[in-house]
C-alpha cells in the first residue's frame, strides 16, 4: 500500500457529486459535523477503513460472484465497464454487471476515476492487500486444471494437406466456371483425391478461399493456379501461425486484416500454459486479457476459440470441458530423428505427419498427389518431375532430397529414371526470361562483372543476352548501381492495351505476410506460474465450497461470514420501532450489502427520492428525469413501445429535458453504445433512476 495510491482514492471520491459524496459518507459515519469539511471526513473514513473489524466484515460480505467481478478488475488493465462487460459477458448482461459495479463502489471495495475521459475500475489501496490474498482467485475468472503427458494429435489442417493441395493445383490446374465455382468433372477429382473432406466439402471449399485471399493460389481465366514465392514464404512459419493464417483468411475478407488478426492470435496462443487445460470460457476471456494488455481493442470473438477446437489447435482433455494445446503445435525440445517420407520402388512417395512444410514444398513440386487420405500418397512421374526440373531442380539435388527425407538410398531403379528422364527433359529446353540488348562499349563493362553474370542465362550474340524474369530485378540493380541509367521496359498491360484492346490477366502481388515481420508485443499477460487451488488459498467465502481464512477468531467469537453477519443485521433491525416502508428500506439495504455493522442502522433513515415512474405518471417521469440530470454519476433506464408494438430498453445517460412543441423530450447518449438519441416522454412507458451510488 502507497500513499499515492490512497490519495489517488480520496482524490477520486473528492470528485463525487454532493449528493452522492455525503449520502455514501452518512452510511458509514454517521452524521456528519456542519461545517462540512470533505477532507476531514476522508480522513474519518479511512480511519474507519483501518479498523481490523471493518476490513473483515466488509471481506466477510464478498461472495463468488463479487469475486468474480474484483479478479476481473484486478487482471484487467484500465478495466472500465466495457472491458469487464466484454470479459464477463457469460455472466452478466451490460445493466446487471453496471449494478454490481456500482454495488462494489457503495460497499468501499473499489472506487473509479475518469482516465482520457472514460471511467476506470480500481480496487481500494486500503483493502487491496487483504483482497489479494483472500479474494482474488485467478481460476475463478480462468477456470482450468493441470494437465500431464497430453498425447499429441495431428490437426486437420498440417503440413502434409499444404503440401497436397499445392501438388494439386500445380499438376492438375483444376477448371473454373465463370463465377469461380470448379466445374462438375473438377470437383469430382477434388473429392476423389481428398476423400476425409467428402463429409465436410464446405470445410475444404473455405481453405481453398483462404490460400486465395492469401494469395498462395489464383485464377487465371478459368482455371486455378498457384504462385510459388508467396508458398516458400507461407513455409518458413511456424505450423501453428500456418493453421491460423489460414482459419482467419476462411473469415476474414481482407488479406492485411486476416494476417493481423492471425498474428494476434499467435501472441495469444504463446502466452498458454502447456501443462494447463481451459474451459472455452477461460480461453475467450484470456484472449480478451491479452488483448487489453496491448491496449487495443479485441478483435477477437468467442467464435474464434471454437474454431481452434474445432480444428485441432487445442484438443480435448479426457471428456472434459477442458481444452488444451496441441502439443504437436508446440516447438519441439527435440528434433524428430525419424523418416520423414517413404519411397518406394514403384514411385510412390508417403509422407509422415513430422514431415514440415519447407521440407514437403519441393516434394510437392516434383511429384503429383495421387491420394489424400490417412496417409497421403503421392507419385512421381516424368511430367511432374519435369516441372521440378523447369524450376532449377537436378536429379542429383532430387535424389539427395529423397535420402534425407526417408533416411534411405533411393530405389536403384527410381535413381536410373531420375537421370534418364533428365537427360531427355535437356535435349530440348525452353527458357522464359527477358531479352537484352547492349551497345559495343559497355559489353565489356557488363560482361566482366561477376554479380551480373550471374543473372544472364545466355549470351545468345555479341551483346544480346537472355535474362531469366525472377532475376531481372537483381539484373537493373546492378547496372543503376554501375551508374547505367536504364530506360523503364515496356509492360505486358501496355503491350496488351496497343494490341486488340483485351486486359491482360492481372496476377494478385505476391504476399509477403508483412503483419509477421511484426514483433509479439513484450507486455503479454503473465499469469502466476503456479496457480493455487482451493484448498490452498486463504478464502473468505463462508458460505461456498471455499475455505475460511485459517487464522482463528477471537476468543468466544465465532467465524464471521455472509450468512452470520447478515442475520445479526436482521435481528438489529427486528428490534427496531420503525415503519414498514423504513423497515422495507433497511432490509433492501442490508441485502445490498452497503450495511456492515448494526450501528449503521438507524431509525432516522433519510426519505428516499423518487427512482421510477411509469404509465400516464407523465409529472413522475419528469421529474426522475430531471434528478438523474442534476447527477452526473447516474442514469436512467427507458422502456419504450417500438414501432412493431414490441418493448425497447435503453440505459441512457441523460444530458437535456427539451420542450417540443406540447412535449418534453429527453436527450441523451445511450449506454454502452453511444449513440445519440432523443426521446418523447409521453412514450416512454417505464423510467427508472440507476444510481451511482448506494443503490440498494
């Protein structure tokens, strides 16, 4: 405890409205002294405040809900009511979540103070202390357990479907309607190849979407193509952050927003215990922790926790509500010494669930999908292999990928073929690329300088050289570097556009994922590293399954808890003369928990505004209107009839009563949206005063 800290509280309750101020202060004080010295009664109230028996009784009234609610403020950061609605939104509904926290104000557990102009939850640096170790209780707000031994399992989307959809598309070129649906004979080869999505077409219609909105894959005309840069970056990620780009593309219709979303994600799914499982629950609102710790705003929804399930990123613990993390998603602290492939002598190549997806692309390259089932079966022919050989692959380069992968020689007779088929694929060549052309006196310069060399393909003449398209950039660099000023090519859109006035097919911009380049923020939520049980925390909830505290009580005073120190109140109040409507009052108040001790009871109980009115109460509506406007603290619930006949609520924070014409009309901001609106009081059918403070 700091005495900043209990200034910044004093300072916070200092900026109470009058009313509110003086109301709060006579409920535990008393009457207070004329004149009034609002310093001198803070310094009364903490006084009060530091008297064992206060602190007890007031931590002897926190129930699991209340508990609930003060973790939630204690883990969150600047938590305002919008955080913990979001954070809390299983329990509570925005109105009855706005009642506990102004609950939890009146009975002195937390105070707010308004941060850049929104209103932010703090716990009182004079309890805190004691709320830490008695109250705060992370499984409350994360319920989860310890887990050991989880058995990895390979998700639905890995490595190896990746590596099968990329063969796919390279060696099959699947046709396309106009709309960009596949056709008929198409779509029956897909499912052919791929049976395990027969059950779940949609499933494997929204990867195929993803890889486009990513970029991976592409139309041309009227059939569906890949882009094989993008992929060789798509591989250097992580499995995980693989899986996640992938689930947030499927949703997501923008490329930038998916990688975003799935970078945040990652961040998120790094900062879980491995040896701990989460309800779906716990999941959401600890994405929600992260997410506030990097004060943004959560993009996330619960619908994204399911997804991860549902695909395999967490996997189900023993029948359980508990979830937790694939271990095959996890870095390994050993590297699999295992096969990776398995070829056989019938050109038949397998791949294994260990097998990554830098080390599948090449494979998918040179050899075609044949099967993708539980194990997926791919082949090696000369027409795939060719196309391996197109982008600058050797048999020699093939071969020894094959022994690294599958740990063995390769089959003789697969290894005389690799040559073979080589030796006919060079008899006749063909080479795509740019030509260029260079005057007699700077053939020399360019010929004798290694690095541009190294991006011509051939010297088809005495200054006429072919350079390959994928170098041509590196090629420009260097002659700008040499000081050679090179006029702009001409485009194939230009080119096209002189020609018979077509547009040339727009291929997408390969993506380079620019959101992963990001760092993870550093200020993730850090969770203890050893999360208490039940059973070995100090708790106050009498009346729950948690233990007492364990310190003993006073000598012949019996433990003091909820249920005793509500009768006791009870009692008090029974043996009071007092009318039914104060009697009434006492016990709302006592049930609110704002009483804590018998003396607070009194029978000069101070009348209590008005806070409803409704029907052709028209005078009533106006005037809980008017009281709520002259406290900034509160506001008022509106019931409404709608257009349709059916009930509109809002809680709005009035700001104005207007005459209109015959009519008043409330104008105000409506809560937690914050919308502008303005409303006739004559069809307004309920209205009821939400106050700040002591609200019973």
């Amino acid at each position: 405890m700091t005495d900043d800290r209990i200034a910044h509280w004093k300072s916070a309750l200092l900026k109470l409205p009058d009313s509110g101020f003086f109301e709060l202060m006579r409920n535990y004080l008393g009457e207070l002294k004329t004149p009034y010295n609002k310093h001198s009664i803070l310094e009364a109230l903490e006084a009060f405040l530091r008297r064992k028996t206060t602190r007890e009784r007031i931590l002897a009234l926190i129930d699991q809900e209340d508990a609930l609610v003060l973790t939630a403020i204690f883990y969150t950061p600047t938590p305002s009511h919008k955080k913990i609605h979001r954070l809390l939104t299983d329990r509570f509904k925005f109105l009855p979540l706005m009642h506990k926290l102004r609950n939890l104000q009146d009975r002195l557990l937390i105070y707010l103070d308004r941060v850049e102009g929104e209103e932010v939850f703090y716990l009182n640096p004079l309890l805190q202390e004691e709320l830490e170790e008695r109250v705060i209780h992370l499984p409350l707000l994360l319920p989860s357990i310890p887990v050991s031994q989880v058995h990895p399992e390979t998700p639905i989307l890995n490595d190896t479907l990746w590596a099968a959809i990329l063969s796919f598309v390279l060696h099959q070129e699947p046709s396309l309607k106009i709309d960009g649906s596949f056709r008929k004979q198409t779509e029956s080869k897909i499912f052919s190849t791929f049976p395990r999505f027969l059950a779940d077409k949609e499933g494997l219609y929204q990867i195929l979407k993803a890889l486009k909105r990513l970029g991976l894959v592409f139309q041309d005309e009227h059939t569906l193509k890949a882009h094989l840069s993008p992929w060789k970056e798509f591989s250097t990620l992580s499995p995980l952050d693989r899986i996640l780009l992938i689930l947030r593309a499927g949703k997501q219709s923008e490329r930038e927003l998916a990688c975003r979303e799935a970078h945040w994600l990652s961040g998120f799914l790094h900062s879980l215990s491995p040896e701990r499982a989460y309800t779906h629950t716990a999941l959401y609102r600890l994405a929600l922790l992260n997410a506030f710790q990097e004060e943004e705003e959560p993009p996330i929804e619960e619908s994204w926790i399911l997804d991860l399930c549902a695909h395999g990123v967490f996997i189900q613990w023993g029948g359980t509500e508990y979830w937790v993390l694939n271990p095959s998603l996890l870095p390994r602290s050993t590297l699999w010494s295992g096969p990776k492939a398995i070829l056989q002598p019938n050109f038949e190549l397998s791949l294994t669930p260990q097998i990554d997806l830098s080390e599948a692309l090449p494979l998918a390259i040179v050899c075609a999908v044949r099967r993708y089932d539980t194990y997926p079966l791919f082949e090696l022919t000369k027409t795939s292999y060719f196309r391996g050989l197109a982008l600058g692959l050797s048999a020699l380069r093939v071969e020894q990928l094959f022994q690294r992968l599958t740990q063995q020689e390769v089959p003789q007779n697969v290894s005389v073929q690799l040559k073979s088929w080589e030796t006919e694929y060079q008899s006749i060549s063909f080479t795509e690329g740019i030509l260029v052309q260079v005057d007699e006196n700077r053939r020399a310069t360019i010929e004798q300088h290694g690095r541009i060399k190294e991006c011509i393909h051939l010297c088809i003449a005495p200054g006429v050289y072919l350079v390959r398209k994928e170098k041509f950039e590196s090629f420009l660099r260097l002659l700008q570097e040499m000081g050679i000023t090179v006029p702009p090519p001409l485009s194939e859109e230009m080119l096209s556009g002189f020609n018979d006035g077509t547009e040339a097919s727009k291929l997408p911009p390969y993506l380079y994922f620019l959101p992963w380049n990001y760092p993870l923020a550093s200020n993730r939520l850090k969770l203890p590293e050893k999360i208490p049980g039940a059973s070995e925390r100090k708790g106050v909830f009498m009346d729950s399954h948690l233990p007492p505290h364990p310190s003993p009580s006073p000598q012949g005073r019996p433990f003091l808890s909820l249920s005793t120190i509500q009768a006791e109140l009870l009692d008090r109040l029974e043996a009071l003369d007092l009318s039914d409507e104060q009697r009434k009052e006492w016990e709302q108040k006592i049930l609110s928990k704002v009483v804590i001790d018998p003396d607070q009871i009194r029978p000069e109980l101070k009348r209590r505004e008005r806070t409803e009115a409704k029907g052709l109460d028209y005078a009533g509506k106006a005037i809980v209107i008017e009281q709520t406007i002259s406290s900034p603290s509160d506001y008022v619930e509106i019931l409404v009839r709608g257009q349709q006949g059916s009930p509109e609520r809002y809680i709005l924070r009035p700001q104005e009563l207007r005459k209109t014409g015959t009519d008043l009309v409330v104008c105000g901001v409506t809560l937690p949206e914050g919308i502008k609106r303005e409303i006739p009081i004559r069809k307004i059918s309920l209205v009821r005063r939400i106050k700040g403070f002591l609200v019973g």
